[in-house]
C-alpha cells in the first residue's frame, strides 16, 4: 500500500560515513524498492568513485539530483501558532487517512510558494504519488494524491484554514473531516518546521472539469510564521 512519508536528507554519506559539511555538494539518488521510496545521500568523492557511471542502470532507478547541505539551525523555541509545512508533517506523523485530502493541499500550497519542490511523481495503486523535496532541509516527502473532485475543494481548504487557525488535536476524531477521502495511510521522519503559507486556489486533478466555480474557491487565512 502507497504511503505518505518524510525521508531526512542524511547528515554523513552513506557510502563512506563521513558526515558532510556545511555548504559542501551532496548527490542523491531515489530509488523504488516496491514497497517504498528510499533516497541514498553521497558525497562528492564517492559520487565520482562508484556512483556517477552506472548510477542510472542500478536496480530501482528513479531520479538523481544533486544539492549544497546546510547544517541544521540552532534549536529554537516551539512555534505557537501552526505554518503550513509544520502541520502537513504532523499530519504524517498522526497517520490518519482522514486527513490525506488536507495534505495534499498542503504539499500543493507549498509547492506554489516554492517551498516545496516535484522531484518525481508516479501511479501506484490508482492513485498518483509525489516525491517533493523541501530545497532548505533537504527532506522528501511522499504525497497521495486523492483525487479531490470539483465540489470537494472548499470543503477541504475550510479544514486547512481551521487546521492553520486552531492547531490540531492530538487525539483526532475517528469521524472523516469534511470533505476528506480516505486512502492510503501515512507514516513520518521527524524534522524542523519551515516558514508558513496562505492557502491558495487548487486545480482539480486530471480528468476534472474546470469552472468558475473552482476558479473562485479559496481560504483567507493569517501567515504562520512565528
């Protein structure tokens, strides 16, 4: 079954341990092992010794990228009220399908803001998936697309703007959010939250007719930032 997951961007090359720097070059290769998605972080050095002839031809080949690491931030005090990417990572961790509809718009929003970026996506299960890749962290994560039809959309950002508002329940409810489409489940890496984002329109998923209704939907919602 398709799950939700957050990969960290390793802090020490797998192929040789040593840990990366701050500002030195990293390479990561995604590969699809059936089950799941696993990302393997090198460094330059072992890039260029075993990895960058061949790299494509491994088995489970997906995509390759490379990036510049940044240390982690000093620890900071919790922030009180709720940013877009702090809540889509506690709506992973949570692992309630419930809540897949608003993570979905989650991911959208950030990607929209370029918080977020589309590294892959693929079909699995009938359901589109996303790889995103959050540029500061260098985190993955894996989205469900849940296929949300035209007259589910407001419904569904009304429970995002809640979410940003409110905060959310540790214990959430077993009744489905408005709106929500149970699917595959979740499960989630810890990492640091990012800068928040107002919840923007979301165009419907292929094969959706467009009109003007969607064209209008929309949540008007304060910034998270702390």
């Amino acid at each position: 079954m398709t799950e939700w997951k957050i990969q960290s961007r390793a802090h020490a090359c797998e192929a040789c341990g040593k840990a990366f720097a701050d500002q030195e070059t990293y390479h990561t290769i995604l590969f699809d092992e059936k089950a799941d998605f696993r990302r393997s972080d090198v460094c330059q050095p072992c890039w260029q010794k075993q990895y960058s002839d061949g790299a494509r031809e491994r088995k489970g080949f997906v995509s390759y990228w490379h990036g510049v690491y940044q240390s982690p931030p000093p620890t900071t005090e919790a922030i009180q009220k709720e940013t877009a990417e702090s809540l889509l990572r506690k709506l992973i961790e949570i692992n309630d399908p419930n809540y897949i509809p608003v993570a979905y718009i989650l991911a959208v929003m950030l990607e929209r803001k370029r918080l977020l970026k589309v590294k892959e996506q693929s079909v699995r299960e009938a359901h589109r998936v996303f790889v995103y890749e959050q540029p500061r962290t260098g985190d993955l994560f894996t989205i469900v697309d849940p296929g949300l039809q035209l007259n589910q959309l407001e419904s569904v950002q009304h429970d995002v703007a809640s979410l940003l508002e409110h905060g959310l329940n540790p214990t959430p409810a077993a009744a489905p959010l408005v709106g929500s489409d149970p699917g595959p489940v979740a499960q989630e890496s810890p990492s640091p939250s990012a800068q928040g984002v107002e919840p923007t329109p979301v165009e419907p998923t292929q094969g959706t007719e467009r009109n003007e209704t969607q064209d209008q939907v929309g949540v008007e919602v304060e910034d998270g930032c702390g």
